[in-house]
C-alpha cells in the first residue's frame, strides 16, 4: 500500500525553531466537488496574513482513510500558490494517528517537507479515555508506538479534539502548537479560520451557479 510505504519516511522529530507563520486547511465539500481554503496567521500579532482558496473535482472514491488521494492534488495547488511561506500547517484530518500510519497530514508533511500537524473532531485510530474538563488536559490515544496521539480538552465544557503529529514535528510539539494557536474556541484559530473560509468560498461558488 502506498500509505504503508510512504510511514516509512515520515519523521517525528522536535521542531527546530518556534513557527511564527501557521497556516491552517480545512475543506468543505458538495459531493465530489471540493472547496478548500487555506489560512496563514501570524501567531506573534494574532492576525491573518494570506487567505488562499481553491476547488476541484475528484474521482477517488469516498473511503475512511484515503481523503489524502481526494484532497491532497489540491492542496498542493493551492501550496504552490501562497505568497507567505508558513513554517508549519495544521490540517483537518489524521496525522501518523493513521490505520496505515500515514494520513493527510503525514502525506503533505512528506510531499512539501514542512511541519505538519494532524488536528480533527474524529477519531482515525485507537481508544481512548476521556481527558479532564480543564482545558488543556489530554489522554494518550492507545494505537501504535509509531501512532502518537492524544485526544485534548481546548476548551472547557466542548468536545475534545484528535491531535497527531503529521511529518517533522513530534507529539509534544503538536500539543503545544495548537494549545498556543487556539483562542477562545475550540480549534486552533489557524484551522478554524480555514474551516470558515472554506464553507464561505463554497456557498460563493455554488450560489454563483444556481
């Protein structure tokens, strides 16, 4: 399986410098239709400093675990697009936590060799016990000792989120990122900016249409 092949490459490793430009990529969708927004801020002013969006249409079938091959050609066009260069990405979907130890953000980590962190509302792999309510407790995620995770409270009284490293950065270094990223919401602001621009640009495009 390619996904098995390419784990094997991915690296966890401590982040060498702090990041400063954190992007983050979400994505809404109409059918096959994908509608994806990317969002860098910078984390030292709180502000965003390059919104990038683009949309296509894929044939890869709808299988838990496979969003990299429907989503990820996308999400390198629209990479390949940023005037700003963010030092690290938080992506929608599942990192090394992974059936095959390689999701999305394993898969874009590997392909642009940046930083990347998996952060989702839905469990990929393993169990868990809930964390405490106090925000910023987590629980390890029990899968695979090459499948680091935690499930984190970010904020009291909502649902946890899933947290795993992605490729260049080590659990640790995911927890803190996206504890220091997040504001008064539940995800980290980098990834909820983009999950509002992603719906916002959908509802353009298709309004547009009809």
């Amino acid at each position: 399986m390619i996904q098995t092949e390419l784990a094997e490459h991915v690296r966890l490793t401590p982040l060498a410098s702090e990041p400063v430009l954190v992007a983050g990529i979400d994505y809404a969708r109409d059918g096959n239709h994908m509608f994806l927004a990317i969002v860098v801020m910078d984390l030292t002013a709180t502000k965003v400093v390059e919104i990038q969006v683009a949309e296509g249409i894929t044939s890869f079938p709808d299988n838990p675990g496979y969003l990299a091959f429907r989503l990820g050609p996308l999400i390198l066009q629209a990479i390949r697009g940023l005037y700003h260069q963010p030092q690290l990405y938080i992506i929608n979907g599942a990192g090394v936590c992974h059936p095959r130890l390689c999701g999305i953000a394993s898969h874009i980590g590997l392909r642009i060799n940046r930083p990347t962190i998996g952060c989702t509302t839905e469990r990929m792999a393993g169990h868990f016990e809930p964390p405490g309510d106090k925000p910023g407790s987590y629980s390890v995620v029990r899968y695979s000792p090459q499948a680091p995770a935690v499930v984190l409270r970010s904020r009291r009284g909502m649902n946890p989120i899933f947290v795993s490293p992605g490729h260049l950065i080590d659990l640790l270094g995911s927890i803190d990122i996206v504890l220091r990223s997040r504001r008064q919401y539940r995800l980290p602001e980098p990834l909820r900016r983009a999950h509002i621009e992603a719906g916002k640009f959908m509802r353009q495009r298709l309004g547009a249409k009809s």
